[in-house]
C-alpha cells in the first residue's frame, strides 16, 4: 500500500499555468512602444545631426552676419559742394586789339571760379552769346542765326577758368537771323560776353 501511496503522490502534481491570451497582448503591446520609442529616438538625433551639417535657414539673417551692402560711389566735388553766384566771373577779350582790313577779329569770353568751392557751369552754346556794340547801335550777336544751341555742363574748380573762341566774320546781325546787307565799317567796338544770366564788362577793340 505504501508503494501504490507513493507512485499516486507523483501522478497527482499540480498542473503549469500557462499566461492568458491578454497577458501575451500586453507584452506585445509594451515591445512594440519600445521599438517606437527607439525609431523616434533615431529619426530625432538624425534630424539633430543633419541641422549641424546642412545650410542654414534662409530666413536665420539675423542671426548669420551677411555681406555688408555696397557703399555708394563717392559724391563729386561739384555735387557735394556749391558754389556762390558771385564766384563764377564772366570776362570778355579779343586776340588783338585792333585789325586790319579783311582781318576778322576772334571774340572770347571766358568764365572763371573765383570762390573757394568746386562750380558746376553750363558752357554749352545756349547759353554762351557774343554781342558786338558800336555806342548804342547792336552790331552783331553770335545767337541771332545760332543752330541748334546744345548745353555742356563742366565742373570748374577754384581758380580755374576756361575759354571760348568765336571767329567774327565782320558781318551784322539782326534778332530772328534776318538779313541785314549793311557792313561793319572802320572804327571802334565793343564786345560784351554772356553766360547764361551772367555778363562780363565792356570790352574795346578796333576795325581798320
């Protein structure tokens, strides 16, 4: 009986639990957030890594210093410094005092800076005018039978000055370029410069 006894304690043992299906979803679950959570965890440091080694953002200017603009070109001496009216000098002169017949005398009129700062000037032909007096009768003006007068801007600079030559072919003039068939005759002249608003004194030549 005892022997019986004991093969019947060693059949009777008690049986393996096995987990239920829900624990095995658990696990399943609890693996799966941990792969996740690795794959996150990747795709972040790989994110990280590439924004260390790639361009910056094109809209970071403020923090990333860009090229300094280009400085603008230096202003010349004419336009960053004016000029009194009283400093540009209009002056009237001939090459010779008198001349002989068949002689025609060259008119100049030159125009200097007497100031101390740069002048911008217009030399141009219309603004230039020769005119040719004898007591009060208008003998001649270079702009009576003028052709298309063009401006000429120039930058005179303190104590310079510069010169234009008219050759006059010993002819009158009348306003509007009407002919006039009367001749200059021997005898004396007087030559009157102008530029623009500005006009030089008298000065006295002769006609032989």
């Amino acid at each position: 009986m005892a022997g019986s006894g004991t093969s019947g304690g060693h059949g009777q043992g008690s049986p393996v639990r096995r987990p239920s299906p829900a624990v095995y979803r658990r696990r399943r679950l609890v693996a799966l957030s941990l792969v996740v959570l690795v794959l996150a965890s990747i795709v972040a440091a790989g994110f990280w890594i590439a924004s260390l080694l790639g361009p910056a953002p094109e809209d970071a200017s403020t923090d990333v210093a860009g090229p300094a603009a280009p400085s603008s070109p230096a202003a010349s001496p004419a336009a960053s410094a004016g000029c009194e009216d009283s400093d540009v000098v209009v002056r009237a002169e001939t090459d010779a005092a008198a001349y002989g017949s068949g002689e025609n005398p060259t008119l100049i009129l030159e125009v200097a800076n007497k100031g101390k700062s740069p002048c911008e000037v217009n030399v141009g032909t219309d603004a230039m005018e020769f005119v040719v007096t004898s007591g009060d009768d208008r003998i001649f003006s270079s702009a009576d039978c003028q052709v298309d007068p063009e401006p000429l801007m120039m930058t005179l600079e303190p104590g310079k000055k510069e010169q234009a030559r008219f050759t006059w072919e010993r002819n009158r003039t009348a306003p509007g370029c009407t002919s006039v068939e009367a001749k200059p005759q021997p005898g004396t002249y007087v030559l009157t410069t102008k530029l623009d608003k500005k006009s030089s004194k008298k000065t006295v030549f002769e006609l032989r």
